[in-house]
C-alpha cells in the first residue's frame, strides 16, 4: 500500500477533478489525483462556462487567462429556423450581480491547461497518469483505492478521504453501488465544428444561438476559431451513417445554404443521459460532476455544474480537515443533488422540449413567453439569473 493516509485521493483529472485539487491546495491540504489517460484529457464537448464559474474560478486566478483565449459573449438568442430572432438575452443587465456579466465560450481543455499550470508549481499536489481506478473500499479512518497502472501493475493508494470526478463511467460510483437513476434520451446528439462564418450569412446571429423546429432543432455556437453546430440525430442509424461527410454536408446545407462545401473539422455523436446518483455522499468518499449527474447540453449546464459540485465539496472537506464533523459533507449532497434535479435537470429538459415542440400552438405559446421576458427589465433579469446559474447557487443556502 503506497503513500499516506494524510492527504485527499481525487479520481479523474478532467476539469472538475482538477478544480477540486487545486480548492483543496488553497486550504493546505495534499492531494493526489489519478487519471486513466496518459495525458490531461481533452474533451471538446463543453465549451461554455456561465458568470458565477468565472466568479467561482477567479479564486485560482485563472479567469483572465481563460477570457483572452476565449470569446466573450454578452448576449444569447433563441432563434426559429424559419422565423429568425425570437428574443436575445442581454446578459449586461446581470451587472452588480457578478463580476463577469457575459458567457465565455472557451473549450474546457483550456482550463484543465491553466490548471494544470497551476498544480506543477504546487507541491502539495500530483497527478499520476495512466492509472486506472477500480475500486475504492473504506473504515472509519480513510480509504483505500485499487488502481491498475497502465503496464498492468496493481496498486493501493490510501487517503483520508476521496473525490470521484471520473465521469459518466464512474467505477468509484459503481463500486460503492451507488444507484444512478433517469433515462437516455431518444435522440443522438451530432456535434460538428466548421471554419464557416455562420453570423455572415444569418442576420442578428448571437454567438450563442438555440433555434427551435418542430422537425430538427439546432444550436450555433461560436467557438474562438469554430462554429460548432449541434443537431438532433435518428438513433437507428450507425456512427458512420450519422458522420457520412455526405450526410453531414446535407445537413449543414440545409440549416444555411451556402455556396462551396463546408468544411468540418471535428464531429462527434453521442448519446444524452439524463441521470442524478442517489447520493453524493458515501462515507469519505464523495462524487462530483458526471460521476454524479448527467444532462443534455441544452444550456450549457454541465461542466459548470460540476465545478460548483467541486467548489461546494472542497468548502466543506477543508472545514472538515481542520475539525468539522464529517457528517457536513451530507449537506453537499442535499444541495448539490437539488440543484441538479430541480434547476439543470429541469431547466436543461425545458429547454428541449421547447427547441422540439411540433404542436404550432404550444410553439405559438413559447415563443411569445420569451418575448415577454426581455420585455421588461425585471423579468429579464430573473430569467437570467436563473439560466446563467446564480440564482440556484443563492438558493442552497436555505438547503440544511
């Protein structure tokens, strides 16, 4: 059994693990983290990140760093593919509210790199790389992690207490049995990233566009040096039908026809859950992120979600560390599971609903319902501070 007890293990070296680590460094506490990879991760899927992870983020000083390799985007749209803009939300009018008033549309890899930066100065944190985590077993002292390393040697690792942010996958979830219920969404989702200039041939195009379509819905967002555009996808047709340069061409054509072929960079299709674990908590071990909940991307809800987790769980694991009773760590799981049924899992499968809704009545209705919102200042503003996540996190201070 290697090392000692007298640190935090953190499983998975994704964005939320590695926020976590580095929150846990700032309170003095060591901590090492275990990835599968040989390499940090770079998952190009999440790219959004709402004013208070920026506010959140702003602790390690990393913000500014991330907003000059991003794009500021102070205003998003819900679109009609036929009728263009319905309404555009102004995130200006959340000044005051947050030091960051606007989205940063940067791809999450970014921040693992700026993190990552951080951790190879800190001594009080290591990652090691191409260790695979099997199973995590626990007393009432700490915990013991089994871990396979990427020439097939074993190892035990222990530690007082351990983080899992290994994803959707997650074996420390599964290890501890922990119950992981919702549904899988009938639709693929297909992402495709394009040099095209989209806002020079859509008028009034935000950077953020969500258009609704009774028959195919589509998102655009504009990344520093892409568009990536997301479209719903028949789950009956294989990987390679859905990615057919062919295939993809003719959808592209058809959301905005253009002269030439477009070219895409990247494509991805993938499955949507949308699932939240019976609990966060089991003991010393914690889950964070997608090992503990999974949403559409519809909102861009995700990877913020999980560095709140993180930030949340590492607020209370330091007061615990210096004398707080370990049962404060229920208290996280009560917040943070409320917030993902009752604020992303909602407002992310409102969302969808909304952009999909074929009934012309009832898209009559929704479409005058946004009108309405940015109609006057204060509704404006409570949708804004619902959608860009500030108002759940003010909420679960009334969360015992």
């Amino acid at each position: 059994m290697s090392g000692t007890r007298d640190r935090v293990l953190i499983v998975g070296a994704g964005p939320v693990g590695l926020v976590a680590a580095c929150s846990l460094s700032k309170a003095g506490i060591p901590v090492t983290v275990v990835e599968t990879s040989p390499e940090l991760p770079k998952d190009l899927r999440a790219s959004t990140f709402h004013p208070p992870t920026l506010d959140m983020l702003d602790r390690f000083g990393v913000t500014p760093k991330l907003i000059a390799r991003g794009l500021v985007c102070p205003q998003w749209q819900f679109r009609d593919r036929k009728e263009g803009v319905i309404a555009t939300f102004d995130l200006g009018v959340l000044k005051g509210e947050t030091n960051h008033p606007y989205r940063l549309q940067c791809e999450q890899w970014k921040l693992s790199e700026e993190l990552r930066d951080l951790i190879e100065i800190d001594d009080r944190i290591a990652i090691i790389y191409g260790a695979k985590a099997l199973d995590v077993r626990q007393d009432d002292k700490g915990v013991v992690l089994s871990v396979e390393h990427a020439n097939g040697s074993p190892e035990e690792m222990s530690a007082r207490y351990l983080i899992g942010a290994d994803g959707a996958r997650s074996a420390i979830r599964k290890s501890l049995d922990i119950p992981f219920d919702g549904l899988t969404l009938p639709e693929i989702f297909l992402s495709m990233s394009t040099s095209f200039n989209f806002d020079d041939a859509i008028s009034d195009l935000a950077p953020i566009a969500y258009l609704t379509d009774p028959t195919e819905w589509a998102v655009l967002l504009r990344t520093p040096s892409l568009w990536r555009v997301l479209l719903p996808t028949d789950p009956n047709q294989t990987d390679e039908q859905i990615k057919a340069p062919a295939a993809m061409e003719s959808r592209l054509q058809a959301l905005c026809p253009k002269p030439g072929a477009y070219e895409v960079i990247h494509s991805t299709a993938y499955r949507v859950h949308q699932r939240v674990a019976a609990t966060y908590v089991s003991g010393r071990v914690f889950l964070a992120g997608d090992a503990a909940h999974l949403n559409n991307p519809l909102g861009g809800m995700g990877m913020n979600g999980g560095i709140h987790d993180a930030m949340n769980l590492c607020d209370k694991l330091a007061e615990i560390w210096h004398g707080a009773p370990l049962e404060l760590t229920e208290r996280y799981s009560r917040q943070r599971r409320k917030v993902a049924i009752e604020t992303v899992q909602e407002q992310t499968e409102q969302n969808r609903r909304m952009m999909a809704e074929n009934d012309p009545a009832a898209r009559a209705r929704y479409h005058e319902q946004l009108r309405r919102v940015v109609e006057t200042q204060e509704s404006h503003k409570k949708f804004l501070m619902r959608s860009s996540m500030i108002q759940s996190l003010r909420d679960l201070e009334s969360v015992a």
